[in-house]
C-alpha cells in the first residue's frame, strides 16, 4: 500500500473552507482598499504569510499603482429616500472604484451609470473602473425595468479616492532541490465566489497543508490582487521570479461543473503533464483548455522575458459558467466539498512533482537479482495480477480503491524503475510510459535506492 505524501483531514478541511467562504464572502474587496486587508488579514490567520503594503503611485513597470479605494455608503433613491439600489444590499451593485459623486438625477441622466445582463435578468452583473474615473451601479434587469422613466433620483456614492497602498500577500517554503514552484491566486472580486473567493481560501489551505512537512521543492505562495498586484510583485521580486521553474495560478475552484486544466504557453511542460497524470491516474474526465492570453495572472508570469510555465486547475472556469461575474456567482452556486475535491488535485499534482526525479541504476548491465536483497514480493492477489498483465502498454495498470489509494504490481514496479535507470528518464516520464502510478514507482525507487542498487541523479 503507497500512502500519500499529503494526507490531510479532509473534513476538517471542508469544514475549515465553509467558514472561510461564508465569513469572506460579503467583504468589498477591490484591487486595493480595506476589504482586500481585512481578507488578507483573516487568510494569514489560517496560516501566517508575508503582508506587503506597495504605496499609491509606486510605478511597476508600465504600469502605477492607484489611488486606495474604499466605500463608506452608496445608493440610488427615489425622492421618498427609499434605496432602489443599495450597496449595503449587495457590494457588486455599485462598480467597483466608482469615484465619489452626489446629485439628484433624471431617469435619462442616471441611465448611462447602470449596468444589467438583459439576457440573466434575474442576476446582477459585475463592472469594474480601476484606471478611469467614472461611477455606476450595477442592478438586474428586473430591477431596471421597475424604475420610473418620469422620476427624479438621489444618487450617492460616498467613496474614496485617496493615496493609501495596494495589499499583497507571499509566503516562501523552503526546499532542497534548488527548484522553485509558484503557488499564486488573485484577489480583488467583492462578493463573487467561484471567481474569485474560491481560490484565495483554496491558496490558504494549500499553503497550510504543504507547510506540514518538510519539501523537496521550495514554493513561493503568492496571493495578490490581478494583474496590478501581480505586476507590483513582480516588479518588487523580479529576480525570484525570473528563477521560477513552474507554476499554478489556483482560480475559480468550487463550482459545480466539471474540472478543467489552463495549460501553461508551453503545453507540454512538467507543470502540464504532471496534472495530465493525476487526472488519468484519478480516472477523472475534465476539459482541457489551451493557454489563451486572456485569463489571469499567467499572462504575467509567463511574458517575455520570464516565460514561466503557469497552468490552472479549476472547477468551472471563469468565462465558462454562466453566472460568471454576476451575483449569481453567490455561496449557492460553490460548495466547500467542490474546492476541497479541486483542492486534492493540486495536492497530488504537487506530490508529483516531488517524486519526480531521474535515477541512475549502480548494475546497468546484468539485472540485479531482486530476491536475495529481500526486495522480490509477495505479489498480491489476482486482482491486482490481471489489472497489471491486461492493461495494454501506457494504460492505467492499477487499481484505484474507496480512499483513492493506488496501487499496481508491486514487482511491475520495481523492474520498470530500474529499466529505466538511465540517469536521464524521469520517474514521471516513467510512470506516462507504463501506466504505473507515480507515487507507487517513488516507493519502488525508495526501496532500490535502500537495497544500493539505484542511485538519485541531480538535485
Ligand atoms: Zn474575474
């Protein structure tokens, strides 16, 4: 029996991203501001990491990091005082970083400061004016069409626009190898949940798990707002970004659809295949996407010249669903259960990552006799004997039990690993050639490292 580098208590787990979705689900956060803090703030009690303050008007790059945002109140009334529209209601209603306005407006001057999703009438669509100084509300298209075409409006919108700084988060666990893996999610939706919530507290408990043991990669964590935290990051940490070997950007992670895997610009990188492998070894359907310049932080990542591989797990990608960046997207449409499921795909991707390494056998000619170094098995039972002697060359030659344990021959195993103890194939291509289960060559490796007949190549 192999048993999982991480094996953590899934229903704790659960329990754990319940109530970090439910109590950061109604925060404002934006790509700067105090909702963005305070949610920061209440990840790091989770697990501590790094909080790092990049003041307004810090250039990174082509770009300047803008104005604080913050929002005290914000409405449309009728001329009663009644709120039509309401902020307290639900923070997406007014676009986020409306600048401050004060006025009583005709039906046809507000018109142009509204925004609805004819075609999802019931759902109240999220807009955004980060770099143009503009304010709207947002409101369903119900909502709309009730508003009186003859009427007058109050409209306010007590924000402000003022010099304060944008709020990232990192963390850095060490390794031994000299390899360093991203582990980066963005933050900066208000109450959204599969995009974006769900990938911040599936970020968080990622880094609580992988800091429980010791690791043979280091990972940089990083969770920033998008596109203008990731750059201020970059531009803070280029050198340790530039020396990156891979990575994940971990977004929209809880929906109920199906799973889905971003592929990194190269396609078929180590970071690609190790997460082509834990879906076949899971024997889990899921959509491919190409890498697409539109998404998220990868594009950063992965310019010109840093050209790092970042893919994305996900579980109902963004563009994908139809409730995608409206209220619909709620703590309705995710579920702690989905994000955890996503959550052990990273998990096995990373636990791939860290077995997969080159061997160089020490009896490259003449095959070592396994039996007198006590390493010959005790072949299981037929089961497991039929799996291994009917799966075709590079399927699946294993069995997948009630608690996702897998296991195959054990003695397939170890002749597969030291056939291909060359110093050059990698356990991983290893285990896509033979079907083997990648966790299962690692321990046979272990073993024949322990019997002196394999030696580790590299780091
Ligand atoms: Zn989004």
């Amino acid at each position: 029996m192999t048993e999982p580098l991480f094996q953590p208590d899934w229903a704790a787990l659960t329990a754990r991203a319940d109530e970090l979705l439910r109590r950061l689900f109604p925060l404002c956060r934006s790509i700067t501001g105090d909702g963005l803090r305070q949610t920061l703030r209440a990840l790091a009690e989770v697990t501590p990491f790094d909080l790092v303050e990049v003041p307004s008007g810090t250039v990174c790059y082509d770009w300047t990091i803008p104005d604080e945002w913050n929002v005290r109140d914000a409405y449309v009334a009728d001329s009663s005082g009644r709120r039509l529209i309401d902020f307290r209601a639900s923070n997406i209603h007014l676009v986020n970083y409306s600048c401050p306005f004060e006025g009583t407006l005709t039906f046809d001057e507000l018109a142009p400061h509204l925004h609805t999703l004819p075609d999802l009438p019931t759902a109240i669509p999220y807009r955004t004016t980060y770099y143009h100084r503009a304010w709207g509300f947002c409101l369903t298209h119900e909502q709309f069409q009730r508003l009186d075409r003859q009427a007058t409006y109050r409209v306010v919108v007590d924000t402000t626009l003022a010099p304060g700084a944008l709020t990232y988060g990192e963390a850095l666990l060490p390794g031994v190898s000299g390899r360093e893996y991203l582990l980066s999610t963005y933050v900066c939706h208000p109450s959204l949940a599969n995009d974006n919530l769900s990938g911040p507290v599936l970020w968080t408990l990622l880094l609580a798990e992988l800091r429980r043991r010791p690791l043979r990669h280091a990972y940089r964590f990083v969770i920033a707002p998008e596109t203008i935290g990731a750059l201020a990051y970059i531009a803070r940490n280029e050198a340790a970004v530039r020396a990156l070997t891979g990575g994940f950007v971990a977004t929209t992670v809880a929906g109920p659809g199906k799973f889905g895997y971003k592929q990194t610009f190269r396609g078929d990188d180590v970071i690609d295949r190790v997460v082509r492998l834990t879906f076949r070894e899971l024997g889990l359907d899921y959509i491919e996407y190409p890498f697409d310049v539109n998404g998220s932080d990868e594009r950063q990542y992965s310019q010109p010249g840093l050209r790092i591989p970042v893919g994305t797990i996900c579980k109902d990608k963004y563009y994908e669903y139809p409730y995608y960046h409206t209220s619909l997207d709620n703590l309705d449409f995710i579920s702690a259960e989905n994000l955890v499921e996503t959550l052990k795909l990273y998990l096995l991707a990373i636990e791939k990552l860290e077995y997969d390494r080159c061997y160089r056998s020490l009896n490259p000619i003449g095959e070592p006799m396994l039996g007198k170094r006590g390493l010959y098995p005790k072949t299981g039972g037929a089961i497991k004997q039929k799996v291994a002697s009917s799966a075709a060359h590079g399927e699946r030659r294993y069995v997948v039990d009630e608690g996702n344990i897998l296991y195959g021959s054990e003695l397939d195993a170890l002749r597969w690993v030291l056939f291909y103890a060359d110093g050059q194939t990698s356990l991983l291509e290893v285990a896509e050639k033979t079907g083997l289960p990648l966790r299962q060559l690692h321990q046979a490796a272990e073993k024949l490292l322990a019997g002196g007949l394999l030696e580790a190549v590299g780091d």
